[in-house]
C-alpha cells in the first residue's frame, strides 16, 4: 500500500505518520511507501518502509499533481489552514482550505484513472460545519451552517468528496474532527487553541488564559483516539457510509471547569492555579457559534471510538506528549 499524508508536518500527520510506521499495514496490507508533504518542512519519521517528506504548498496545482506521481492507495488530506488563521485571512482559507482541497481531490481522481481504481480519500473536516440555525443537539444528517470562513471551506470540501466518490473517481471518508485536546507543542492559530493550552502549559508549568467561562461547554477528542479513528477510516468498507460519505465522529462533551477539575485529580493542583481568566472577545464570537452536543450513532456503529473520560486524555498527554523540563 502506497499512503500519502498531506499536512504531514503538522500535528495530527505527524502523529498519524508515528503510527502507521508503528503497525506497518492498512486494510490488511503492507505499507511500501508513505509520503509526507507540507508546506513547512515534515520532521522524518523511521519506519521500516520508505518515507518521503516533501515541501510543497497544495494550493500550487502542479504542486499537489506531483504528490500523486506514484498513484498511492490511500491519501489522508489533513493540510489546511486551521479556524483563527482563516477567519482572519479570507484569501488564504479559500486558496488552501478550498482551492488546495480541490486540487488534492483532482489530482486523486487523475491517479486513479492511471492506476486503474479509486484511491482511498480520508479528509478532516470540523465540527465547524455546523452552527447558527440548528439543534442545539447536532444528529446525523443535520445540515450544515457553518459560522465561519474555515467552517464553510471545510463545508465545501465535504460537496467535493460527496461528488467525487458518487462519481466514483475517489473512495471518500470525511471525517467531522472535535477539538482535539490536549494537543503538545506550541499554541496555533486555531481558535480553540485554549482548549488544549490551558492544559498542556499549565502542566509544564507555564501560565495561559482561559478566554470563556468554566461553564463553556466542549465537543473534543484526545489526540489517541483521533490517530485511532484516522487510521480507522481507512479500514472501513467506503460504501459503509453511505450516499453522504462525511460523518460526525464519536467525542465527548465536558464543560471547562469539568476538564479542569479532571486534570486536578489525575495531576494535582499546581496547573489550575496558573490558569488565568481574561475574556477575549473575537476568541468567544468564534466559538460561541460551534455546537457541543452531539449524537453521533452513524460514526458509532461504524467503528469509531469515542474518549471514555477527560482523565484519560490527561493521562495519555503525560504518558505521550508532555515536555520535560531540562535537568
Ligand atoms: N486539531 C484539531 O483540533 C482539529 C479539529 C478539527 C479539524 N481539524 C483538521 O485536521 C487537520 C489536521 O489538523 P492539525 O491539528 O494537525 O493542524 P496543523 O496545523 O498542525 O497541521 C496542518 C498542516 O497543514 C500544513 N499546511 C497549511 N497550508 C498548507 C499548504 N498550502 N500546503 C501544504 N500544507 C499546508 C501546515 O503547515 C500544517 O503543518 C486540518 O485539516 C484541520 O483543519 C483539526
């Protein structure tokens, strides 16, 4: 099986490329190449087959043609340009987020024909999709009405995968992502990228801010389970999904002040007190527009998991992510 991660640099690629090398198969086959492209540089991961990093901006269309050039099996479509960076820059959401998802996706139908079947096309999109006028509950089959510029290029990206796997010129899996929390590294532009702050930092001992209340409900996943359900969508039948190949993927919905308190009891109380509590407005008008609450039985009976509780992604950061101080 030939892989290509796109986005391969970032959080969730690197994570996902880690653990491909770790298994070495998909759909029950051996792994013989994966390629990893970004925009910045992707970071080598070993594995015992052939991995490829290549720089490359997918919103460049030969670029992204050329990422095909060994017609791969099975593509995960992980680059964009994630929620804050987006709503801040209309441009560069639409060339990357819109323009570089249909690039990727004409470039998978052109492989394919090549090759002679239908590549496995497993996309990210976000809970971000939905918003303003729908249940406070978001059920399967809810439309989508996205409340930012991210969600709605996210939004398009799942028409496309729609139309292209209908026609039959890709295999298609969209993934709705929650929140993933607790992410490591550094902070990015993501809007919701407090939700994983006010955890990672404060348990390596730094400050950061809360910019909602502790009552603020969230729809997240541990990064864990999300590499699990990436890795899962490739192993699914895609006729599984049915006429509408994107799904809302199983997560778990705590307050903030639940997820703090989870923290407390698995790490002590040294990180909440480093919490501060300043309210950002353009941080709030965001967010305020995602839902929390979900029920996500088509995803479920499909497979993918869902967090047993926020104890648990505390546990799974300090077993796999967390910093050390030096010395
Ligand atoms: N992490 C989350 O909480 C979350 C939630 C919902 C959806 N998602 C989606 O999941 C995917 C992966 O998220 P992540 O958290 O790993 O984000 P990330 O920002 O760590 O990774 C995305 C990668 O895409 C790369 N990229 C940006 N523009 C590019 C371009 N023009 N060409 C090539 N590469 C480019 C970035 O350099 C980055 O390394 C994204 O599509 C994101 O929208 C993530």
């Amino acid at each position: 099986m030939k892989t290509l991660i796109t986005g391969g640099g970032g959080f969730l690629g690197q994570k996902l490329a880690k653990a491909l090398a770790e298994v070495g198969e998909v759909r029950g086959e051996k792994i013989t190449s994966l390629t990893l492209c970004d925009v910045v540089p992707p970071a080598k991961v070993d594995a015992s087959f052939p991995v490829q990093t290549v720089t490359a901006d997918i919103s460049d269309k030969d670029a992204a043609a050329k990422l095909f050039a060994d017609n791969p099996d099975v593509i995960w479509h992980l680059a964009a340009v994630v929620s804050g960076a987006a709503e801040a820059d209309l441009d560069l959401g639409i060339r990357v987020n819109l323009f570089g998802t249909l690039n990727i996706l004409e470039a998978a139908r052109h492989s394919g024909v090549a090759a002679g079947r239908a590549p496995i096309v497993i996309y990210a999109s976000s809970c971000a999709v939905h918003g303003g006028e729908e249940p406070e509950v978001i059920v399967d089959g809810v439309e989508l009405n996205p409340q930012t510029s991210y969600g709605a290029q996210k939004a398009m990206g799942e028409l496309l995968l729609n139309d292209y796997s209908r026609r039959g010129l890709i295999d298609g899996r969209g993934l709705r992502l929650p929140t993933v929390s607790i992410r490591p590294g550094k902070a990015n532009a993501a809007a919701s990228s407090f939700m994983s702050s006010i955890f990672r930092d404060t348990l390596q001992g730094n400050k950061s801010n809360c910019p909602v209340p502790r009552d603020f409900s969230v729809w997240h996943t541990a990064p864990r389970t999300m590499i699990h359900n990436l890795k899962h969508a490739a192993e699914i039948d895609g006729a599984a999904f049915g006429a509408n190949r994107n799904l809302n993927l199983p997560g778990r919905t705590d307050s903030i002040g639940d997820m703090i308190d989870a923290m407390t009891s698995v790490a002590g109380p040294e990180a909440e007190a480093l919490i501060t509590w300043d309210t950002d407005p353009v941080i709030e008008a965001i967010v305020v527009g995602w839902r929390a609450f979900y029920l996500t039985n088509k995803g479920l009976s499909l497979g993918f998991k869902a967090d047993d509780s926020f104890e648990d992604s505390v546990r799974f950061f300090l077993e796999d992510d967390i910093e050390k101080a030096a010395g």
